[in-house]
C-alpha cells in the first residue's frame, strides 16, 4: 500500500480547522474574525463528509466553547492576580469580559473544530480520502 502524497498531521488539521476525516477540506468558508461572521461549509470540499451529523449536532459544541471560556476566564484570573496583586473586582470584571467578547469568534470557531475532530464517535481520519481525486 502507497503512502499517501499529502500527509497533514492531526495537530495541523485540528489548528487549520480542516476536515477531520481527509484532513485536505476547509471547514470554515470565511475567516475567524470577518465582519460577516463565520459561516461554516456543509460538507467537505475534497471528501464530501457531511460536518452537521443530525440536525442540531452543534448544540454540543456550545460545552465545549463553555468549557474554553472557563478556562480561559480562571487564567485571566490568575495572571491578574499575579501581575497586579490588585482586589479591585472591577479590574477583574472589566479585563476578563474584555477578553471574552475579544475571544468569542475563536472559541466558536475552536469548540465546533473540537467536536468534529475530538468529541464524536466513529468519526476518524482516513488516509486514503486526503490523496488527490484524479491520478
């Protein structure tokens, strides 16, 4: 059996939000922070995967973006805390809302890669999909 040409590994796929079964197709038709939003594809350019499994499938991925945003807020907590040694809650409130409404699009963007890539079941790369269509 070939190698296949076009090798992208897991890490590189999840980070440039590509497709987690050929790891070749975007997921996302625009950019993360563009002024229209982000509109996602419905299938796979290069292996026609379809990324919403069941209607309402990305629901889940809102505990994800939950999930990122928890933590993100307790590490803003910390460094504040660290850097400032303030108690002023108002330093904290205004700072870590700040960054939330900054950080919105990438935990959209990353809790919905996530889902695909990480949290559902029976959905694995295959090499074979990412070689090219035509030989």
């Amino acid at each position: 059996m070939e190698t296949p040409k076009y090798k992208l590994s897991a890490w590189s796929a999840f980070v440039n939000a590509k497709c987690p079964r050929c790891r070749r197709g975007d997921l996302f038709a625009t950019g993360m922070y563009e002024f229209k939003g982000q509109e996602m594809h419905k299938t796979c350019s290069h292996c026609g995967l379809v990324y919403e499994r069941e209607p309402g499938y990305f629901y889940v991925a809102m505990f994800a973006s939950y999930a990122l945003n928890v933590a993100e807020m307790v590490t803003l907590a910390v460094a504040i805390s660290v850097l400032t040694g303030s108690s002023n809650p108002w330093l904290y409130v205004t700072i870590i809302l700040g960054v939330a409404v900054v950080l919105a699009p990438f935990n959209f963007r990353y809790s919905r890669v996530m889902l695909l890539h990480w949290l559902t079941p029976g959905l694995h790369y295959h090499p074979e999909m990412s070689e090219d269509k035509t030989k």
